[in-house]
C-alpha cells in the first residue's frame, strides 16, 4: 500500500474511533502534548526487522550467560553444602557418647550453616527410648542442646509426619526453642525429623536469626540426609551403651548370645532396608538335642555344642553374626547376602556338621543338624518380625522332614 494512502487511513480511522485512546492513554497523552510549532515532528527511526533479530539475539546470549553463571554459582554452593555434610556425618557416626556428640553436633552447625540455635529433641516413651532411662541419666537443661518431648508435642510440630518442616518469618514464635532468652530471637526455623527403625523418634531443630534462611520452598534433601545420619548415630550410641551394661558372649562357644539378637538384628534390618543391600539369616538346631544330653550327659553334650560352634565360626565369613540363640539352636545374620549364597552357606554348614567326629559322641556323622533360611527382600518378608518368622518355618520344615536338612520356608523353597 502506498505510505500516503496508509497514512490516510490511519487518520480516517482515529478520527472515526476516538474509543481506541481508551485502551491507549499514554498515546492520547503524548499527542496532546505535542506542539502545533514543533511540527513537522521527525520520523523515530524505529529498528528494522533485521536490527530486531540481532538485538534479540544479543538479548538471548546475556540471559543464557547470566543463567550459566547462576547454574555454575549453584554447583559450587551445593558442593560446599556436601563438603559440610560429610564432615557432618564423619563427626556423629564415629563418637560413642551421647553428650559429646551433641555438643560437636550443634558446633559445627552453627560454624558451617551460618545457624544459631541448635537442639536435638527426643522421646522418652515405651516405643523409643524408655529403656535407656534418659531423662535420669540426661537431666534438662543441657545448653538447649538435649530435650525431651512427649509424642503429641512432636506430633504438633511435624505436620507432614516424617518430612522436615520449614517455617520463615515466623517472628520469635518458635515451635523448638522455647526458652525465654531464645525464642524471640528465632526468626525462622527447620524441624528434621529423626527417624529410627521406621518411627518418628524424636527431631533435629535449627533456627536462625534470619526470616529467610528457612522457608517452606526451600529444597530439603540435605536436611533429610543430615537427620538420617543422626538417627543412624543415636540408634549406635544407645546399642553401644546397651552392650557395655551386658555381658554378650556366650562363655562356652565364644559367639554372642541371645542378649545381642534383638539390638543387631534391628541394627542390621535397618541398614538393610535403608541402602537397599540384601540381607539374609540362618537358625541351625543340633538334631534331638534332648536325646543326645541323655544318652551323653550335660558335660560331653557341651562339647559337641562347643564343637558345632566351630564349625559355624569355619563355615562363615568376618563380617557374619553367629549367635546362639538357645542351648541347641545358633542364629546366624548374613550381611549383602542372597538366598541362593544363604542356602549354599547352610548345606556347607550341614555337611560340616554330619562329617565331623565330635568329642564325647561314638563314631563319625552321629552329630546332625537342621537349618532354616530366610531373606530380605523376598516374598512375604518386609520386616525383620517376618525373616526371622520365615527361618524358623524353614527350620520347622526341615525337622519334619526327619532334619539334617536345609529348607527354606514354603515361599522361598
């Protein structure tokens, strides 16, 4: 179209329309400020269509690049933040102490994350920790660094149930830290929970000064990561503590006794289930144990249980956990094992046994046993109740089918 022309009907049109200043008002504003001695106005020499392509390619290269920058900036501070967290972990998983570890918990926090407050809340009720008496041992206060809560109270504060719970400009009203000198000056605050053996157990809270160093679209993976690793910590430090206050070892074949079945194999589930590694058990019975302490007598039958212990300690690897469970039955926890090397394990177990000529007990193979074996994960096995209730089906199968056998319960074969 001819400019003239097109200017023409531009004017035609504005003048038949003057409603189009209403979706334009700066325009109207702009003509009307223009003076009739100021006319002819200039043309604007507004950017060709070819100058509008570099421009905007121009534009994209500064936002890729400042997007780049953000991104390197990003890695660099999510390494740090890993770096921390390994020292962390190293720090809490290596003491043996309850107090100690707090206390170099809460400083190295506070040093690393730029965090004020700290403080490790735990319940004492019948399901967690009531059998380590900690509220005698670890009277309040402790610096803010220990409490106690009742389970409602923790209930309260985990709104999500077992996810952290993030809470910024929150204006001195901490759920935590309630202390009169502390709590006003708690601006936002992280509530980690501390998760052991499955439950909720207590929590790990952090505030800060700050109202933004926490808040609710903050991402939580680290925070998961340190509040698993604390768990993990805590969980030790009380079995450790259980197992200095108990003697653990059998006298007579130099394997832990049943005392240390409950704590390991709730330890050993745990890492089980949490680094997703196979885990597999044996319980072994001597054959009519009854009928060999009467043809024998407690002395010679102490031998041959003595001697079946030896053959378990041969038999198995370092990092195995035999136990002696009763007087005639041995549990043993196999680590990062499968079924298939657990079954292998118990017939190798087996032979030993029936082959081996014992002390007090005429001629050779007049010694047999019968083993069960389960693992995790497999078919109907989802906690540690079930594995060790699946080995005893196998054990129970494998008496009844006249025992010196293996077997496995009747999902596993």
């Amino acid at each position: 179209m001819n400019p003239e022309r097109f200017k023409e009907k531009i004017a035609i049109y504005l003048n038949e329309h003057p409603e189009f200043f209403n979706d334009y008002p700066e325009l109207l504003e702009k003509i009307r400020s223009i003076e009739l001695s100021d006319l002819p106005l200039q043309s604007l020499h507004t950017l060709s269509v070819a100058d509008r392509i570099i421009q905007r390619v121009r534009d994209d290269r500064e936002h890729i690049k400042g997007k780049l920058e953000w991104f390197i900036d990003l890695a660099r501070k999510n390494e740090k933040i890993h770096e921390h967290l390994d020292e962390i972990e190293r720090l809490v998983l290596s003491s043996t102490e309850l107090l100690p570890m707090m206390a170099q918990l809460r400083a190295e926090i506070m040093k690393r994350f730029d965090i004020h407050h700290v403080a490790v809340c735990l319940l004492d009720s019948p399901d967690h920790f009531m059998e380590n008496r900690l509220k005698e041992r670890y009277p309040e206060p402790m610096d803010g660094e220990l409490r106690f809560v009742e389970p409602p109270v923790l209930a309260s504060w985990l709104e999500n149930g077992s996810d952290p719970v993030l809470r910024g400009e929150i204006n001195g009203k901490s759920r935590v830290f309630i202390a009169p000198g502390v709590r006003g000056l708690i601006h936002s605050e992280a509530i980690i929970p501390i998760v052991i053996r499955g439950k909720v157990a207590g929590c790990l809270g952090l505030g800060a000064s700050n109202p933004y160093h926490f808040y609710e679209e903050l991402r939580t993976d680290f925070l998961i990561r340190m509040g698993g690793k604390l768990a993990i910590a805590i969980d030790n430090i009380f079995l450790m503590e259980r197992l200095k206050t108990q003697s653990v070892k059998d006298s007579l074949t130099g394997h832990y006794n049943r005392a240390y079945f409950d704590p390991v194999l709730a330890r050993e589930f745990d890492r089980s289930h949490r680094y997703r590694k196979m885990l597999s058990c044996l319980i072994m019975c001597i054959d009519y144990f009854d009928n060999l302490i009467n043809t024998y007598g407690n002395e010679e039958t102490d031998q041959i249980v003595k001697a079946t212990g030896g053959v378990l300690s041969e038999c198995c690897r370092a990092c195995d956990i035999v136990i002696r469970y009763n007087e005639a039955k041995f549990f043993v926890l196999l680590p990062e094992t499968d079924n298939g090397n657990a079954v292998r394990l118990a017939e190798r177990i087996r032979q030993g046994i029936a082959g081996r000529e014992f002390p007090g007990a005429p001629g050779s193979g007049s010694v047999t046993a019968s083993l069960g074996v389960a693992s995790y994960p497999s078919p109907g096995v989802t906690t540690r109740d079930d594995l060790v209730k699946n080995a005893f089906t196998g054990l129970t199968r494998a008496v009844e089918q006249g025992g010196n056998c293996v077997r496995g319960c009747a999902s596993e074969k």
